[in-house]
C-alpha cells in the first residue's frame, strides 16, 4: 500500500494549528500576555463603529469629542443626526457612523429598555455574537472586538493587520474562497490564544510585518514564515 499522502486537508489543518501555536508562544515570548481590561459592551460598540475605516488617533479624537458633547446615551439617540456627524467628524465617513450609532442606540433601548448590554454576559460566547452582530452597521469583527476588549472572552476579530498575517503565515488558504476569515482561523487557533493571537498580531502587523516592506530582517516569527521563506510568494 503506498504511503498516505501529506497534503490532505486534515494534514494540512494539522500543521496549521501546530505553526498556529509555536507563533503564538512566539508572540507571548516577545510582547508578553495581552492586559485586557473588560469595559462597558455598549461602548466598544460605538467605539468600534467610530474606527472603522479610519486611524486610531482620529478614532480617538471623535470618541473625545462624543463624549465632550453628549455624556449620555439619551442626549447622543436624541441628537439631530447632521449635529452627530458634525462632532463625529474626525473618524471619517461621519454621516454613515451618525446614522448607525443612532440606528444602534434606538436598538439597544428597544431590546433591552435601557442602554445597556450586560444582559449579553449571560449569553454563550456564539449567542452574544450573533445579537451584537444583529445590531446595524456591526459586523463579525465589530462583534468580536466587543467579545474581547469589552466582555473578556477569548475571541479573535479578524482586522487587515490579522488578515494579512495569517495569510503570510499560512494559517489559512491565501484564495479566502473557502472559508471566511474568522472560520478560517477559529479551526486552527486554540481557544486560550485567541484574543492573544489577535492583539500580537495587530501589533506585529503595524510595527514589523507591514504591508509594505516589512521587516523580515528583524521578524522573531521569520524561521515560521512561508511568505519569508519563499520570497513573498504564497500571498
């Protein structure tokens, strides 16, 4: 009988998580254990939606901004929209986000009676995905950067410094034709390394492996790198 072929999927689904978790201890070895803080659900959501398409400093200095002219909830549903895309304005795309934050708040206080999502704690990881996910304009990742950041769960939001990586570091099929990229990941990254995965990712993503001419020559994970080892050719 002639000897089982390597690269069937369940090899290959094998390996990957087996690079998935010598980069992962990698990244923990170079930047430690990611400190997350678990915050208000309802505002990562807002903050969230506030960084979409933008920079973190014009993020932050919309957020600043919200804060400084509604301290509240009530005063922000109840702001004329044209007056919220106006303040929100450093975050880029203002009247979309104005639109969708309203849209979200008038959601929340419908579904829960106030603007509060604490009830979702009591939910499983999956559940409280798919209610923020229902709320407008929130997609998977927006979902998960509030399942992390906001409520500690051990999440991984796909961003496009983790999308690239993850690709480069074959984690997953380079075509995304077959899976998206959260399914993708969630098959060969362990719970327990997730949220790590993501917030080293992230940071390794802006700081060494950018887009554009990265870093190799001073990349810890380069010896686990496909992309590297072939000269940039599995992207």
């Amino acid at each position: 009988m002639p000897p089982k072929a390597s690269n069937t999927t369940a090899d290959l689904l094998k390996a990957r998580r087996a690079r998935a978790r010598r980069i992962v201890r990698a990244l923990r070895k170079a930047y430690g254990e990611p400190k997350l803080e678990r915050g208000d659900p309802l505002e990562q959501v807002v903050y969230t939606v506030l960084s979409q398409q933008t920079t973190s400093e014009s993020c932050r200095a919309a957020w600043e901004a919200l804060c400084a002219e509604a301290p509240d909830w009530d005063r922000v549903r109840r702001m004329p929209e044209p007056r919220l895309a106006k303040v929100i304005r450093p975050a880029g795309i203002a009247n979309i986000k104005a639109r969708r934050i309203k849209d979200i708040l008038a959601q929340v206080k419908a579904d829960f009676g106030a603007y509060d999502l604490s009830e979702l704690e009591d939910l499983s990881e999956t559940e409280a995905e798919e209610y923020l996910m229902s709320l407008p304009g929130v997609g998977q990742k927006t979902a998960r950067c509030v399942l992390l950041f906001a409520m500690g769960r051990d999440s991984l939001p796909v961003d496009t410094h983790v999308a690239r990586l993850s690709r480069r570091l074959d984690l997953r099929d380079h075509d995304g034709a077959a899976k998206d990229d959260h399914t993708a990941l969630d098959e060969v990254v362990r719970v327990g390394d997730r949220g790590a995965m993501h917030v080293h990712l992230f940071r390794h993503g802006r700081e060494v492996c950018r887009a554009r001419k990265p870093l190799c020559d001073q990349c810890f994970l380069a010896s686990l790198c496909p992309w590297h080892l072939t000269g940039g050719k599995v992207e």
